[in-house]
C-alpha cells in the first residue's frame, strides 16, 4: 500500500510541479491584477447625458419594436448616433432608435468607432489616434460568458498613451469592456495561465470546464497523497521532529509539512472554484421563482411613467418589472438615482431605492415564511454589493431558504440554501480569504495571500527539482 502511495505521488509530482508552481505564482498576480472588465464607475463615466426630446417612442412601443417577447428591462442611453432604446430579454438583449424604432445595432466600423471616441472621450482619454482593431466573436479579453448576447463585438483601440482598448457591442453599440496593455500584460501572467484561459480552449465552454476540473481533481489527489507521505516519514529525534530525507528532499519533505494545511484547502478550494453545481448548488432561482421574478409585465401600464419630467443630466434611463409593477429609474450620477413605481403619482412614490415593504412582498411570492428583509452591512459572512455605490441590498430569510435583493433595480443577487452557504465557506474562504475579519484588515490579507502562496511556490519549485533530477536519473538509465 505504502509502496503504492510513494509511486503514485512521484509521478503525479513530477507531471504537476510545474501546474502547481504556476498557480501559486499567478496566484499572486491574480490578487493584485483581475481578470479586465469595465467597472460600474468607468461605464457611466462614458455615458451621455440622455437627450430625451429627441425619444419620441414611448417605451411600450420600443418593446414591440424589438421583437422582444419575454422583455423585462429597457435600457434609454444616448449614443453619438441618438437616443437608443436597449431592451432586454432572458436571454436576448435588441437595441432600437428611440425616434422610430428602426433596428440600432451596430453593423458598420465607422460607427462602432464613433460609439468609442464619444466614449472614450467623456472619460477624459485622448481619442486622435483611435482605429478599429477587429470585429470578432472571442479575443483573449473577451471570451466570458456574458458577452455571448453582444457578439461578435468591435475592438477598438484608443490610441492612448495606456494603450487602452474598447469593445463595442454589435447589438446594442454599447460599450461592454475595456483593458489597458499594463492589464493585458498582467493578465497573460495572471488569470490567463491560473484559469487555463487561452481563447482557443475556453471559447469551448464545456471542453474547458471538463479539462480544468479535471487537472484540478488530479492535482488535489497529488497534495493529498503527498500529506500522506510527509507525515508518515515524520522522524522524532531528541523530542524535534526531523526529515529522514537529505538534500532537496529534506527541503521539499519539511516544507511541505509547514504549508501542508495551505496547500490542501488551497488545491481543494481551487478544484471547487470549477464545481459549476456538481456538488454544491449554484445560487440560481430555480424556474418557478424565475417565473415569478421574470414575468413580463404590462409595458403599456408604464404609460404614465413616458409623461415624468427627465433631469437633464441623467445618464441613463431604466424601466424594469419587480413584483408584478414597473418601476422607472432616472440614473443621474454614479450613486445617485431616482426610483417611481407605475400607477402611482410621482409625489407620492418616488424614491432612491426599492425598500423593505417591496422586497417582502417578492418574496413572501418566492417562498413560505420570509420574514421582513434586512439590509446587508459591510462586514456579513455572506457579503453581496449592489450595482450602485451606497445602495442597500435586502436579504429576505425564507426559513433555511435566503434571496438577496438588490436594492437599486430589483435584481435577485443570490439565492442562499444551506448548500450555497457551505460553498461559500469552502471554495471563496479558503480560496481568497475573504473572511470578513481579514477583509477589515486588507493589509493583512494581502500579506497573507502573498507569503502563503509564496510559500506554495518555493515548495513548487523544490518538487520542480526532484521531479527533474528523478526524470534525468530515469532517461539516463
């Protein structure tokens, strides 16, 4: 059995030293540089102010335009072309002229690039030398699931001395991303190798959610019969604990005792990251509280939201159904919003956010025994943030069951059973050390994060090393 063990974890060693060194590393990366994206703050700071007289549709009439049956969200954001109408489905999202409601996706490269320069500009950057790159499905930046409704996207570069480049979305010329080359460079050290990312293997989801879980599997089997070993050839000497090993064997063999808890959970926490509902659940509404949460609402009903006075500087306007009602959103600064309800006259039900009383009336629809909702503080095991700066998410406790509510624009941030608040613990605890004492003392965990994933690396490296003389020894022979 023991001869078995030793076996299996040397040339399980030798084949993922390598693998195990280029987590650690990039791990490191990773904490520092994520993956790109364009964050809640860069988009708005792009965003237009909404020239309103110029949408003369009401926003029933711009859902019938789209085409769009099961329709839950409509989007009035002004791009360099005019006002725009994006209106939202499960899981097809059209964009219409909010002067006629002729099709507005963006077919041609000329007006992609004027999309971006008008963006790019508002954020302050310098557009003279800006040119479309390309007009593509996937790029390395762009391979995620969420962008599938906006493909294929134009890739535009600025021409900043950042070396900043935007994607443009054909469908609803929004602009969906944005890197810098210090990102991409970064990222090539960072997510792209701790991910498994390159763009030919994750375009094909499935394929690569099954070779990295797979590889992650084999890896924790590895450490774990690595433990194994290493506590087995324990020596006491003296009442000292001491290695039988010599050399880089000592070193790997005492190493590895000292970061053997780390190793473990970080290994088995990282195989969790690809669990994708295999063993834990995902935090998704299953289909009949979808079916509650996503009802498409009476469009026409939100006719009396067409006739409320828009500010002049709002950015960007939503309607949205929630609990059976539509609510409109005038988005006039990053953090500063105004919410009313159909129905109901503007003075009597205008606000910044959804409140208590509307969460449970969602909810109490959702599940038996809510109770009435709380707000989220900062420091919560199980943190959620808003798609707003400041704005309150609610969590309705329905029994063992929780629904964590975005107060901003009705969005359903999570669905927590006992399964997913295991998960939580289990893969982004231990993987990230986000526990909320650490995450009050961000210095220390980044202190924690770099030492122990370096420790994890020279370990790496020791088992490069045998790994290394052991093949050479083999070949030789």
């Amino acid at each position: 059995m023991m001869d078995a063990i030793v076996l299996s974890h040397r040339w399980l060693g030798i084949a993922f030293c390598l693998l195990f060194a280029m987590w650690f590393a990039s791990g490191i990366v990773m904490h520092f540089v994520p993956f790109p994206s364009m964050t809640g703050a860069e988009r708005f700071a792009g965003l237009a102010p909404v020239e309103r007289g110029a949408a003369t549709m009401a926003v029933a009439d711009a859902v019938a335009a789209s085409g769009i049956t099961d329709a839950t969200r409509v989007r009035l954001i002004q791009r360099s072309d005019g006002p725009v109408y994006v209106v939202s489905g499960l899981s097809h999202v059209r964009a219409v002229h909010g002067s006629d409601g002729a099709d507005a996706s963006v077919e041609f490269p000329d007006v992609a690039l004027a999309i971006a320069q008008d963006h790019a500009r508002r954020r302050g950057l310098d557009t003279a030398n800006a040119t479309i790159v390309a007009r593509a499905d996937y790029d390395q930046w762009s391979v995620p699931n969420g962008f599938d409704r906006h493909r294929p996207l134009f890739r535009v570069a600025v021409g900043d001395a950042a070396g900043t480049e935007l994607y443009v979305s054909s469908r609803t010329g929004e602009i969906v991303l944005d890197t810098t080359r210090s990102e991409r460079g970064w990222n090539w050290v960072g997510s792209v190798l701790h991910w498994i990312y390159p763009t030919i293997l994750r375009s094909n989801w499935s394929l690569w959610d099954q070779v990295v879980s797979t590889l992650s599997l084999v890896a924790l089997i590895a450490a774990v019969l690595g433990a194994v070993l290493g506590v087995v050839r324990i020596r006491i000497r003296g009442g000292a604990i001491s290695s039988p090993y010599r050399g880089w064997h000592a070193l790997h063999h005492i190493i590895g005792l000292v970061s053997t808890v780390f190793v473990l959970t970080w290994i088995f926490s990282g195989w969790l990251s690809m669990d994708h509902g295999r063993l834990f659940s995902r935090g998704q509404l299953t289909s009949a509280e979808a079916a509650v949460t996503n009802a498409v609402p009476d469009w026409h009903a939100a006719s009396s939201l067409d006739l409320q006075p828009l500010s002049s500087s709002a950015r960007e306007i939503e309607w949205f159904a929630f609990n059976g009602s539509v609510f409109r959103r005038d988005r006039i600064g990053l953090s500063h919003q105004t919410l009313t309800k159909a129905g109901e006259p503007v003075r009597d039900r205008q606000m910044a956010f959804l409140d208590e009383q509307d969460v449970l009336s969602l909810t109490t629809r959702l599940a038996a025994g809510c109770g009435a909702a709380s707000v989220i503080t900062d420091n919560d095991d199980y943190p959620a943030q808003s798609s707003v700066p400041g704005a309150p998410v609610y969590r309705a406790r329905c029994g063992d069951l929780w629904f964590d509510i975005d107060g901003a624009d009705g969005s359903v941030l999570q669905r927590l059973d006992a399964s997913r608040r295991a998960y939580r613990w289990f893969y982004s605890a231990l993987h990230t050390l986000d526990f909320p004492v650490l995450m009050a003392h961000p210095r220390l965990r980044d202190v924690l994060i770099v030492g122990l994933c370096a420790l994890g690396l020279v370990f790496s490296v020791t088992g490069i090393v045998i790994g290394w003389r052991r093949l050479r020894v083999t070949f030789v022979r």
